[in-house]
C-alpha cells in the first residue's frame, strides 16, 4: 500500500515534467517561426519567405497552416496537463483527442511526402524540427507512457472532427506541399527565389505552361 500510495506523486511528477518540456519545445519553435515571419526569413512548412507577401498577411498564412495548428492544440492541452493533470469533461477530451490525432497526423505526413521536398537550415530548420519531428513523437509516447487516457465515446469522436472539416481551405504545408503566387501548383523547391524574379520581371511565370497573351478584340 506504501509503495502505490508514494508512486502517485512521482508519475504525476513525470507526467507534468514531460509535458511541460513538450510545451517549452512547440513554444521555442513558434518564437522562431514569428521571428522569422517578420524579418522576411523561411517558413518551416513550406520553405517559402516571406518577402513577397505583404507584414498583414504573414501571420494568417502562417496560423492557417495544419502544422501549426495542431502544434497549438498541443500546447494548450500540454499547459492544461501541467496546471491540473487530473483534469476531465467532454469539452476536455475533444481537446485531448484532436491534439493527438492532429500532431500524429502533422508528423507521419511531413516525414512521408514533406520532407523529401523541402529543403531547410538555419533557424528554420531548428524550427521545424520542433514543429514536425519533436512536439509529434514525444506527445504520443507521453500520452502512451503517462496518459491520461479517458474513455472516449462517439460523441467525443464526432466532435472532435470538427475542426479538421470546418478550418480554413487554405494552403496547407502539411496537406499539400505547394505553392501560391508565382509557381502556383507546383511543389515546394520546384520554384527558386532566381525563377520568381524572373516571374516578376517578366511578367510571366516560366515554371508554369506558357499562356497567350492574345487580346480578344470581340469583346473591344
């Protein structure tokens, strides 16, 4: 009885020290992902810079981004663990189970199709390792090793879908690796920053198929 009674204390201990290190690490790569936005350096789902995309919408493509949201659904539920790890209630385990099953998501599908195709370093390779390789494979092994795993009902599962089918149809790093803009359609490092300028001096894209610039004087 000893033994049983004094062990609570230290999984508990381990539970809030392993989450609490999984927060520390999505909220260091968010640091550098937000610095990075605003000083025109890559971004760690899809390699691209923001230099020609206006300072008002890099954050919005940057927060529509899977990746990202999932590692925010993380956070919070890594922080609610940490604050209180006995925590529970219906809205509590929709949280639980889309944090789960977004950064698993998030993990196995930039390590299959993503990562062969962008090439990172620097600060942003530093940042999608938190991202797509750190904050996925402990939050799982956390939640196996130290739970807490409630019994989830189909109404937990229902509404838990929720939010993958009602977010935004925005470019998705995670979901489809290309781009907008010049070289629309085509994957990431396809484009080089050589062949956007060219694109912008130009006038026309030559990643792309050519299109007739033929005016149509029907309607002139």
């Amino acid at each position: 009885m000893t033994t049983a009674t004094s062990a609570r204390p230290t999984s508990v201990a381990a539970l809030r020290w392993a989450h609490a290190a999984i927060a520390l690490v999505i909220l260091g790569a968010l640091v550098i992902q937000l610095t990075l936005l605003f000083t025109g350096g890559a971004d760690a789902n899809s390699g691209q810079t923001g230099e020609a995309v206006s300072i008002g919408v890099r954050p919005w493509r940057l927060f529509s981004y899977f990746t990202i949201e999932s590692n925010l659904i993380v956070l919070a539920a890594c922080v609610a663990l940490v604050l209180r790890p006995d925590r529970d209630g219906h809205v509590w385990k929709v949280a639980r189970l889309d944090s789960l099953l977004g950064i698993v998501i998030t993990g196995l599908v930039f390590a299959i199709v993503l990562a062969p195709q962008v090439h990172l370093t620097g600060a942003t390779m530093v940042a999608t390792i938190g991202f797509h390789y750190v904050s996925p494979w402990p939050t799982l092994l956390a939640w196996l090793v130290f739970g807490p795993r409630p019994r989830m009902t189909w109404r937990t599962v229902a509404a838990a879908f929720i939010w993958p089918s009602e977010r935004p149809r925005a470019q998705d790093a995670t979901a489809s690796p290309v781009l907008t803009g010049c070289g629309a359609g085509h994957p990431v490092g396809a484009v080089t920053q050589a062949t956007t300028h060219s694109c912008q001096q130009s006038g026309r894209c030559p990643a792309q198929p050519h299109k007739s610039n033929r005016i149509d004087r029907s309607t002139t």
